[in-house]
C-alpha cells in the first residue's frame, strides 16, 4: 500500500484497488496446478492491485502490480509486478510502433510455478482515410527459472486490417505462428518441442457514447509441438483469458474461440459483461484444454471523483482433452482509488 | 468600417471559396439539434468561416465599425457580424457534441476491452490500443475546453438582440 500511495505521488495517472470475495477453484490460477484434477477447495482472497502508468505525446508506459492473498491455504498467493511501455510515431498517414510488456509472478507458497514473461511488439501501418493496414510481429518469452521444462518461447508475425464506419469498426487479420516449448520423450529426459500456428482473427467493434460492443473470432489450426500445454492455466489472477493457454501446439489442433465484451457507462455507473467460448479438436489425446466457457460481469459506481465502490462475479468451466474438466468461480467486491487524468 | 472591409478581405482571401452557406449552415443546426454527424455541411461552415481567430477579429472589426456609421449601414453591419457569429457559434456547438460523443464512446471501449481498471495483465496489442484511446481522450477532452472558449468570447462579444437593433 505504501508502495502505491508513493507512486501515485510521483506518477501522473495512479489507479489502486482493494478487493475481497472467494473463488471455487484458486488452483486454476496458479502457473502449473499439477494436481488440479483431483478437485479443489474454495478459498478466500484478498487483493490489493495498482497501476501508476504515463503517457506522452508518442510514448505510453507504467508500472502495474498486484498482491494476491488467498486463504485459508496459501499456496495460490501471488505477487506480481508488470512494467510496460511503448512508442508509436505517426508521419502522415504513416506509423511504426514498438512496445514491451514484462510479467513477473512470484507465487511464495509454490516457488516452482514463478516465472517472468516478457512480450516485445514491432509494427507499421498505414492509416488511408478511417482504415488502417498494419504488419508487424510479436514475440513471447516465457520462463520459469525453477521449472525450465515449462518455459517456451513464441514468434508471430502479423498483417491486419481495421476499417471504421460511422460507429462499427470491422478488423481481420491473419498470422503464422512459430512456438518452441519442452516435452518428456521416451527415455523420460526433457526434450525440445517445436510447433507452428496459422492463426487468424476476425473483429466487430460497435461504439457508441454509452455503449461499447466487442465481438471476435479467433481460428487457430496447430502443428506439431508435442508439449502438453494443459498444465498452463487459462485465466489470469483477475479472471481474464490468458493467451499464452495457446502459444504451444500440442501435437497439433484446430480450435475455435469466439470472444464478447460489452462496456457501459450510464453516468456514474460502469458496466462490463464478458463472455467468452472455446472449443479445440486436438490430435493427439494430450492433457490439452478442450473447451472453455467463461461468463464475467462487473459493475462499477463511482462514489466521487477518485473513489468507486465495484463488484465482479465470473464463472469460467473448462474441460480437457482426455475427459477431466473444472469449474473456477469468482465473487468479490472492491474499491478502486484513482488520481490523475 | 474600413478596418471591418480590410480584415474581412484577409479573411476572404484564407478561405476555401464556397457556395452560399445559407444551406450548409441549416443543415448543420439540423444535425446539431438532432445529434448526428454531418460532415459535408460542417465542412462547408467551417470552410466559409476560415481561420477562427481571424475571424473573431474581424467580428470585433465590424462591430467597432458598426458604432462609427449611423443607420441602416450600422444595422446592416450588426446584421452581418451576428450572421458570421451565430454561425461560429453553431460550428463550435457542433464540433463539442461531435468530440463528447466520441469520447464517450472511447470510454466505452476501453470498459469493453477490459481495460479499465489494472490488473487486467493485457496483451500488448490492448495496451497500445487502450494508449491510443487514452491519448484521443485526452486530445478530445482539450479540444472541448477549446470550443467552450471560443463561445466564451462570441458571448464577449455582446451583441445586441435582433430586436434591439437600432
């Protein structure tokens, strides 16, 4: 706490918040839940989050960091510390971005499941009229410093295309994926697991001023990579979808995700409804995620101009491959302190 | 009424030559009072208005002027400043509505993305869209407190009602 309040002194944009709720499944949370399969208990969970973050006339960046307390087993709590920063110029109707973000999580109770992961972003565009052509790249570089047959490694190069008409915004974009994980051969030794994607993406977007719709669709059809990628968790601490769920090729799939999100902001109120749905065809019988079904709803009234009282319930059910699945479900309330602009 | 003459012409020869604006400017109160966007007619406002700042400054021309000639040239000469001020005022109205909404909207979005509160542990492609609507934000919010100004000193400008006309 004393950390934020003196990073809201010295930054010019600081948001924190206090929340507290339980969740049926904290194992899920937690980098490698080897044993999640055999059931989990509910727990309790305290948080505090923050983020100081600054913006200049091209450059954007911050500091984001959070403190995860769960009880009464200890062993999902997390400390976890993200710095972030990019740098985007515009010449004309001309761009080129570059950016990095790095996660740090350190799980006390579970040493093994700590690791940092760094994404570095490269990209141009051109922005003829309301529409936008981009091409760029991102790269992944996840590490787990007690487990290093769970690290891997991502590169993916990307085209898109974003057009804006009055209030609906229409993006597609297509990319090929390369991915480099382990896996335990024969002999039971640790071995280098190679895997590619043909990943595309398509998006819907309808804004209006109190209403914000976020509909896409993500394909992704993967080869080779035998790593089993199952032990990777699916949400982040918040209950956020977490991509690096698909950054390893499994021995190869096809998978489906479709996400939706929808923002309100009637006056004082801010409302989010998240909902999200995947479903992979894998081929090979790997402890690989099959399906997921996640639902989140926040709802957020502010109480002046800096506090806001805030209240989330989500549910996500996965199920693997092979049959086991589980369900993870979240309440809390909170409050969120913001200064600056 | 000389300075009004000469500051009206250096305005005329910064503007884009329009056809009459009678029609751009109706339909622009039009699209004001009902909340849409109209570009062509915003655009064509703005084109016949010029330079903003130079055209508050032959607004006070014209009314100076107007105290220094006896009627109906005084009244032809309120008649016209009210003219280009209403229209300003319209333009200024507009372009706020327009700037409001859009940043709303942008609120909106950055709840829909899921990036209104920290911790959310985004993708980087998120951050950089969440950074390019903070900064549209920002540059909207300043761009209203712009146009409340410049209404700010057409109200200065203390024109008397159309009635009142001497």
């Amino acid at each position: 706490m004393i950390l934020w309040l003196a990073a809201a002194l010295a930054a010019p944009s600081t948001e924190v918040q206090m929340l507290a709720g339980a969740r049926t499944a904290p194992e899920a949370t937690v980098e490698q839940p080897s044993e999640w399969e055999g059931g989990s208990r509910p727990a309790g969970v305290i948080a505090s989050i923050g983020r100081v973050a600054w913006r200049g006339k091209s450059t954007w960046g911050g500091v984001g960091g959070a403190a995860w307390g769960t009880f009464p087993e200890s062993n999902t709590s997390l400390l976890s510390m993200t710095p972030r920063g990019g740098i985007e110029v515009r010449e004309g109707a001309l761009s080129a971005s570059t950016g990095a973000t790095y996660d740090l999580r350190w799980f006390p109770g579970q040493v093994t499941s700590s690791s940092g992961r760094l994404e570095v972003l490269a990209e141009v565009g051109a922005h003829p009229g309301t529409s936008t052509l981009r091409a760029g790249a991102t790269a992944i570089d996840r590490r787990y410093p007690r487990q290093k047959e769970w690290s891997f490694s991502t590169i993916e190069p990307e085209v898109g295309a974003e057009t804006t008409w009055r209030d609906v915004r229409l993006g597609l974009a297509s990319s090929m994926q390369w991915n480099r994980g382990r896996t335990v051969d024969a002999a039971g030794a640790s071995a280098l697991a190679t895997g590619s994607q043909v990943r595309g993406r398509a998006e819907l977007g309808l804004s209006k001023p109190l209403w914000a719709l976020e509909f896409s669709y993500r394909p992704i059809v993967a080869f080779e990579g035998q790593s089993e990628d199952a032990a990777r968790p699916q949400f982040t601490p918040v209950g956020a979808y977490a991509d690096d769920a698909d950054a390893l090729s499994a021995g190869g799939f096809v998978q489906h995700r479709v996400n939706v999100s929808m923002g309100v902001t009637p006056g004082p109120w801010t409302v989010r409804v998240g909902g999200l749905g995947r479903f992979r065809v894998s081929s090979e019988a790997a402890a690989s995620f099959g399906r997921t079904v996640h639902g989140d709803v926040m709802i957020e009234r502010k109480a002046s101009d800096h506090l806001a009282v805030f209240g989330r319930v989500g549910t996500s059910a996965v199920q693997l491959a092979n049959g086991p699945s589980y369900v993870d479900s979240q309440a809390w309330l909170g409050l969120r302190w913001s200064w600056g602009p | 009424m000389a300075a009004y003459r000469a500051s009206a012409e250096r305005v005329s020869v910064l503007q884009i030559p329009t056809a009459d604006p009678r029609l751009a400017i109706v339909q622009l109160a039009d699209a004001t009072a009902r909340g849409v966007q109209d570009s062509k007619a915003r655009e064509e406002v703005a084109s016949w208005l010029g330079d903003p700042d130079a055209r508050m400054g032959t607004l006070r021309d014209g009314l100076s002027a107007a105290h220094t000639v006896g009627p109906p040239m005084s009244d032809a000469l309120l008649n016209d400043v009210r003219v280009q001020a209403e229209a300003m005022r319209l333009l200024a109205t507009y372009d706020m509505a327009q700037l409001v909404k859009e940043t709303r909207q942008a609120e909106a979005r950055l709840v829909a993305l899921n990036h209104a509160g920290p911790g959310q542990n985004a993708g980087i492609r998120t951050e950089f869209e969440a950074a390019r609507l903070d900064a549209a934000i920002e540059a909207a919010t300043s761009q209203v407190a712009e146009e409340q100004e410049r209404i700010r000193e057409l109200d200065s400008l203390d024109l008397p009602p159309r009635e009142e006309v001497p």
